[in-house]
C-alpha cells in the first residue's frame, strides 16, 4: 500500500475519483492527507467527509515561492506520503521541489499533451480546430504541464460543442485515467527510461490509449 498526498486549489472532482478508487479493497494507494493552498474549497470538505486529513498551507502567508514550497514539503514528508497527485493544485511548483519529488508526483491535465499546455485548454482546442481532445495524466517536470506520460484518453470534438460542454466531458474521462495512473504507478509497474514511460503490463497499456474503461 502506497501511502499518497493529494494537492488541490478548488472543487477536488479529481480528488473525488482518488478517494473513491481508493476505497476499494484491492487497490494498491491510500490517501493520507489533502492539502490546499486555497481555504475555501470543496475539496477540502470532500477529504473531510471520507475521513482524511487536511491541511490549508496559504501561499499568501509565505514571502515567496521558495518558503512556501519549502513548507509544503516539509508538512507532505512528515505526513508519510510516498506519491504526490496535484488534483487540479493552481500553483506552479519551483524546480527544487519539482525535482526532490521527481517521478514521485503525478498531474491530470486536461489535454492530450504536448498539445494545449496552460489554462483553457478546451477554448484553444476549438480555435485550432483539432478533431481530438482529450486528457493526460503525466509525472511532472520543472516546466509546466511538462513530463512523461503515464496514461492519456482521447475524445473526438463535436465541432458544434462549446467548450463548456468539451471540458465537461473531459473531465468524465480525467476521472477516469488518474485514478489507473496512480494505480500502475502504486503497482510499480512504471517504469521512466528517456523522459517516456514502460508500462510493464502490455495488455493494460493499450487499453489506456483512448476511452479507455475501468477495470
Ligand atoms: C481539472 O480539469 C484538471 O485537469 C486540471 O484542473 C481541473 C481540476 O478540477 N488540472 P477538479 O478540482 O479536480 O474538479
């Protein structure tokens, strides 16, 4: 059992996936806290109600970037958390703390990465008028929205959806694929070699490259 820290700024529906994968019996992660840099969120109160600790580190009580990334790892080290998960976390982390928890910290992105790094993904897929979209749940490197791959799914673009309505769906398959990132990553059967990802199980790895289903 691999114990987690998951890392929110608002609603947690991402969070909400984490915890109720973990909830069941065969699954290899458990989350020991969550924390939010934001004091008032939902995802704070979605921790709550399943039982686990939280923390409100405020960026805004911390001089710099520095100080408050280093006071989030001190708090996540001493909690006993082995993986990170940023569950929609809105702050750009230094590359000091990127790098102490290299290959150790997941992120779902709301686009089929490379493409679309940043904020409104779904708005900049439209405009460029991209027949996909889709999601990716990566490692994470010192540049945003940067690092190996560990799952991604894909949808087509209905050219007439908004993207209100593009990112809504999105978000049905993120809830999807973060929670089977964590669990191959919690099974060790990711491997890292060249910035790219070796998902030990074959089988499994195809099955994530679009729509993929919960097992
Ligand atoms: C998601 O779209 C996620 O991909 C992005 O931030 C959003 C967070 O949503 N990183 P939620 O808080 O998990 O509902």
């Amino acid at each position: 059992m691999v114990d987690v820290a998951v890392l929110i700024s608002g609603g947690g529906t991402n969070l909400q996936a984490l915890i109720d994968a973990c909830a069941q019996d065969d699954f290899p992660a458990n989350i020991v806290k969550v924390f939010s840099n934001n004091p008032d969120v939902l995802g704070l109160e979605r921790a709550k109600k399943a039982g686990i600790d939280t923390q409100v580190i405020n960026h805004r009580d911390y001089e710099s970037r520095e100080a408050f990334d280093e006071k989030l790892h001190a708090e996540i080290t001493a909690c006993g958390a082995k993986l990170i998960c940023l569950a929609g976390f809105m702050r750009i982390l230094d590359a000091r703390f990127v790098n102490r928890w290299k290959n150790r910290m997941l992120n779902i992105h709301p686009s089929l990465l490379p493409a679309f790094r940043g904020l409104h993904t779904q708005e900049r897929a439209l405009e460029a008028g991209v027949r996909f979209s889709g999601c990716t749940a990566h490692f994470v490197n010192p540049e945003l929205d940067d690092g190996p791959i560990i799952t991604q799914a894909a949808i087509a673009i209905n050219p007439d959806e908004t993207a209100e309505e593009l990112a809504a769906r999105v978000l049905e398959l993120e809830h999807i694929i973060y929670p089977q990132a964590l669990k191959l990553v919690a099974e060790g059967r990711v491997r890292v070699a060249n910035h790219r990802v070796r998902i030990s199980n074959a089988e499994y790895a195809d099955q994530s490259i679009v729509n993929p289903k919960p097992e």
